[in-house]
C-alpha cells in the first residue's frame, strides 16, 4: 500500500527535481550554410592534387567480405531515430567543394555498412554505430567483441546477423576498453539474468569498470555538451553539414548501460578460451584509453588491434574533452604489436575495416607507431627549445613517408591538436609567458579590444577584409572578440558562421569539421534548448558505485552559496545497507560511509535507484512522492537547503557565445 508524505516533504522532493542552473538561449541570426569561398576550393584542390585520391586497396578491402546491408532506421521506445541507415547515401562521386576531398574519400570508406565476414568464423557488423562490432564463431555460439554504444543499436546488428548467420545464442562478451561506443549496448546482446545463468563470461581489462563509470559521472555533462562539437550530432547529414566523425559514421545516443566484467585481463599477456576458441589477450593500458586490451586468436592468424590502431590518425586529446593521452606509451604498444602480429594474416579493429596480407599489416602498424612518436619527439625537442604549444602547432609537419600514408592522416585527431596535447601531457596548458598566468576572462578582453579598435563593426570591417583573402584563422580570431565583446552584433555572428563554415569545408579531420560546422549552426540558431539526456545513461548509472555521483555531488557544490553554511545529511540506501554522511565544511562537500550521524540535520532514506535518479533528474512521481523506498525525517527545511547548494547543470551551456 502506497504511503501518503507530508506536504513538506512534497516539497523537499519537488526541489530536488527541479534544482537547476539556468542558461540562456543566444539570440541567433538566422541562415542557412553558404557555399565554398573561391581560398576554400582552392585549398581543397591542392589536398586532391597532393594526395593519391583514386587508389582502390582502401575501397577494396572496404567492401572485401560484404554478406548484406541493413535498412531503414533504428529507433527509441519513443521514436526517436537513433541510425538512419540512408542518411549517407549522399556520400557519391567525387568530393563536392564544401568538403575537404581527402576526408570525403575516407566518409566514403566508412560508408560501407552491413555485416561482412572477414575469415571463416568471424564476422563484423559496421555502420550500426560509430564502432564495429565483431561475431566470432565458438563452439556453441557467438563471442561478440564490442557490443556498440547503445542498446537499440546493438540489438539490432545482433538482430541482423542472425537473420542471415543463423539464430546461435551470445556464449561471450568482450569489451576491448572502458569507452562507451565499445561497451554501452550490451544489454542489447546479453541480460544480467542471461550471464548469472548461462555463465557467460564477460571479458574485460583491469581497472575497466572504474574508467567506464568515472568519466561519465564527474564531468559528464561538460564533455557531452562538447562532444556534439566533437561528433556533429545536430548537424544534417549533408555535404554542407556531417559527412562523417572520422572513426565511423555516427554515434548513437541510445540507451547506454553495462555489466560489471567477471573475467579481467590483467597480466600484460594472458591466454584465454571462449566457448572453445582459444585468445591471447594484451593489456595496454593507458594510451588510447586508461583501460584498453588487445587480442589475438592464432588458429585464425588474426590480431586485433582495439582502438590503439584506425584507419586514422586518433587524438591524443578528444575535442570533447579528456585526460591527455601518453603518446610514447603508445608508440611503445604499437612496437609491441609488430611483435605479436609477426604471423598475423588478418587485421581488425573496433573501427574502419580491416588489413589482410601480413606485409600490409607490418606496415599498417609501423606507421601508426611512427605517427605517435614522431609527434611526441618533435614536440618535446620544441619544448625544450622554448617554444610555446600554438608555436609547435604550426611548425610540426609529418616526414612524407608518414603524411601520404592514408591510414596516418588526420580523419579522427589532428596533428596540431595532438601536438597540444603532448605539451599539455609534459608540462601543462600554462605556455610559460607570465602574460599567460593570469589573463583576462574572454568577454572582458573582447570589450577591451573592440574599444581599441572602435567597436564591433570596424573589426567586422577588418574581418571581412580578411575573410576576401582567404585568412580565415586570423578572421575567427578577431571576429571571436567582435561576438564576445558585442554579443548584440548580428553582422559579427553572420561574419564568425560564415568563417567558421569555410574552416569547416576544408578541414580533413571529421572532428574540426564538426566542431566548425556546429559552431556556425549555434551563432546562427543558438545553443541547443536540452542537454544529453541522462535518462539514456540510466542502465549505466544503476551499476555505478554510489562512490562516483557523492564525486560529482561534491563537485557541484556552489561554493560561494555554501560558504558560512555548515549542514550534515544522512544518507541511508536500503537496498544497498549502505549509510553515508555528507557535510559541508570550509564550502566544501564532503563524505564518508559508516555510522549515521546522531547530529545530522536530515536523514534521507531511499534505495540506490531512486537516488540515481533524484540526483541525474531522472525520476518521477512514482519514483518519489508515491514510493514506499524514500523516507524523510529531521529537518526538512535543512534538507532542501543541503541540496540547494548543489548545481544541476543542464549541459546547455554556450560555447561560442557568451555564457
């Protein structure tokens, strides 16, 4: 029987739903996206002149292996579409002059969807997701490697290969590392009741669950906000808008959740057999991702390369956002990977299409080792020559034996940014200029430099000038101090989109593209009214340790709110027996399990579910004010001051505008 609360505790509950930041929508400007500039075609036609555009072994391999291709779309519960598998079919002929014609060539590689066999037994299905996911053929059943980012999609390529591979149960999981396109949909192939069953091992390296959750959780909402940048996810898919990320096609932003590992690779090698197929995995964590594993199976003389090898050049630092990446850590894997590949006669990976012959496969690898190194050698001999990381950005090039190599180009990273990204790694983001220490905020030096130069419309005027040229870097920049400085200039905004659109159409990496392109859409339209859903990442969450969100409580406590408040809150889960005390000491929020309190101000008590989704503002009526699982006692009042003090952010915020 259902429970009536008081109506202070209504209240409470009330609050905790709708604490939130605000942030509001900029005053867009309108328009469509514009043509290529006569500098853009120009510099579009010297990447095509440079570069051996026609050489088929790419597009023959691509296609090497095709059984079928889906179609039709993906969708939600809700409708939502998740993958339209027709939204591509504009990726024909040569490359239009909005998009860079290298990039172009490679989105038409990655445009191959379907399911493809690659060997007797193994089996990839690509285009489902932004990675692929791979079947290998056991005894009794199927090994899937890689289940997708999200349920629905992985549900359906596990769907679809059954339609024409036969109707064979899941008998593994391996999950090659703790990013979500590589983990997230594997409820869509297995069930928690399934695994208890069943047995079914889970594969995974050490330390997986840990890096799986935390990055989601402490600032999840940043780097989802900046991964629509990263990915282009409100751009149409069009030769004006997303032609590709550079690892796939697009991401799905499904239901995303995981099942805690039950076996853990740990050893740097480490034999194993699934349902009668015997692997040799390969720790290597700590390059491309905290935790990453390779494999190999030698009966078939393949290798697995995870994500540490693409058909691209990656990043050692996501646009989105991330830790910076040891580049020399993963050359040194790689030097490994020539050694365990030595009798390899098939390559695959959890992105693009894979590498057959082992000449081809030595060389494929030696050049993505040699891309890293080189990078990471360079920029350290510039380091300790003085220069600064904008400097090193524009004086590192790769030798010609790297740069014509299509399989080291930057479709995912860039070199530029991963030259960054060393620095950052080494030394920190601070260039060693004391002018650096402690700049002006970006709105305040933009309006001290339009005084100086009279205002809005006379760098508009300057930037139109470059912008004719071709200049663009310097147009961006100082029409970016225009739109900071004067956020009401509706000709700085147009100008600023229509650079940011010319930068877009001749970027080779997909990333910059997206991040251009997403750029002139938002001046144009304003940020997007609605964050990332975190209703998509409730299957995650509940498996999360409650440790990670008392994290993220503790860094969304507002500081200068809570300064001269000292409150303590019980915080009592039923289902897990677990009690936690937080308080707020010095304007910091802090926390520890054990006894309850006897002083606290507020006890809360609810199961683990309903707190997820009190805190990720997921919850309900039914979750809440009709649930026999939440009891308040103490003092109410106090209770919604406590949680007051924590800031929601709705993941909306500006990016190229001021906030």
């Amino acid at each position: 029987m259902k429970k009536c609360i008081p109506f202070a505790q209504a209240a409470l509950l009330a609050a905790l739903l709708t604490l939130s930041t605000g942030c509001s929508k900029t005053d867009g400007i309108g328009g469509a996206a514009g043509d290529a500039s006569p500098a853009t075609m120009k510099i579009n036609a010297q990447f095509a002149q440079e570069l051996k555009l026609d050489a088929q072994e790419d597009f023959e391999n691509a296609k090497r292996g095709f059984i079928a291709k889906p179609t039709g779309k993906i969708t939600m519960a809700d409708g939502t579409v998740l993958k339209d598998f027709s939204a591509y079919d504009f990726l024909q002929g040569k490359a239009p002059d909005t998009v860079n014609p290298s990039l172009w060539r490679h989105a038409q590689l990655n445009a191959n969807v379907g399911l493809y066999k690659v060997t007797d037994g193994v089996y990839q299905l690509r285009g489902f997701d932004i990675a692929n996911m791979t079947l290998i053929e056991g005894k009794t059943g199927w090994i899937v490697v890689d289940p997708l980012t999200a349920r629905e999609t992985a549900s359906a390529a596990l769907a679809f290969a059954r339609e024409h591979l036969g109707n064979k149960p899941v008998t593994a999981v391996v999950m090659t590392h703790a990013h979500a396109d590589h983990f997230g949909g594997v409820l869509g192939v297995v069930t928690p009741k399934e695994v208890a069953e069943r047995k079914i091992p889970i594969i995974a390296s050490a330390g997986f669950m840990e890096e799986a959750t935390s990055e989601n959780i402490l600032v999840g909402t940043g780097m989802a906000r900046r991964s629509i940048y990263q990915f282009g996810r409100d751009l149409p898919r069009s030769a004006k808008g997303n032609v590709d990320t550079g690892l796939g096609k697009d991401v799905a932003y499904g239901a995303i959740g995981i099942i805690a590992p039950n076996w853990i690779i740990y050893k740097p090698t480490q034999p194993m057999q699934l349902d009668g197929v015997d692997f040799v995995f390969h720790n290597v964590p700590g390059a491309e991702c905290p935790a990453e594993m390779t494999f190999s199976i030698p009966e078939k003389k393949l290798y697995d390369g995870a994500e540490n090898l693409a058909q691209t050049m990656h990043n050692l630092l996501p646009v989105r956002g991330a830790k910076a990446r040891d580049a020399l850590r993963w050359s040194t894997y790689l030097e490994q990977a020539l050694e365990q590949t030595k009798d390899a006669d098939i390559y695959i990976g959890s992105h693009n299409w894979p590498v057959w012959g082992n000449a081809n496969i030595q060389k494929f690898i030696t050049m993505q080792r040699d891309v890293y190194k080189y990078t990471h050698d360079q920029t350290v001999r510039l380091i300790n020559a003085g220069y600064t990381p904008r400097e090193i950005a524009d004086m590192v090039k790769l030798p010609k034996s790297l740069s014509v190599f299509f399989g080291a180009r930057g479709y995912y990273g860039d070199l530029r940014h991963n030259v960054k990204a060393v620095y950052q790694f080494y030394i920190g983001a601070y260039d060693g200029n004391p002018a650096s220490l402690n700049p002006l905020p970006p709105q305040e030096s933009a309006k001290r430099y339009l005084e100086l130069v009279g205002g809005a419309d006379k760098a508009v005027a300057v930037a139109q000038t470059a912008y004719d040229k071709g200049d663009y870097r310097w147009a961006a920049e100082l029409l970016n101090h225009a739109v900071f400085g004067d956020p009401s200039s509706k000709s700085a905004k147009e100008l600023l989109a229509r650079t940011y659109e010319q930068m877009g159409y001749m970027a080779e990496a997909a990333t910059w593209r997206n991040s251009y392109l997403t750029a002139a859409q938002e001046l144009r339209n304003g940020p997007p009214t609605k964050g990332a859903s975190k209703a998509m990442l409730m299957e995650m969450l509940l498996q999360t340790p409650i440790e990670r969100f008392l994290e993220a409580m503790a860094a969304g406590l507002n500081g200068p709110d809570a300064e001269g408040k000292n409150l303590k809150v019980n915080l009592v889960l039923t289902d897990l027996k677990e009690t936690y005390v937080l308080w707020i000491e010095n304007a910091v929020l802090h926390f520890k399990s054990g006894d309850a309190a006897p002083d606290a101000n507020a006890t809360l008590t609810l199961t683990k579910d309903i707190f997820v989704k009190l805190i990720s503002d997921t919850a309900g009526v039914k979750d809440t004010l009709l649930s026999d699982d939440l009891k308040v006692t103490g003092s109410t009042i106090d209770l919604v001051r406590f949680f007051g003090l924590i800031d929601k952010a709705p993941g909306t915020f500006a990016v190229v505008t001021p906030k």
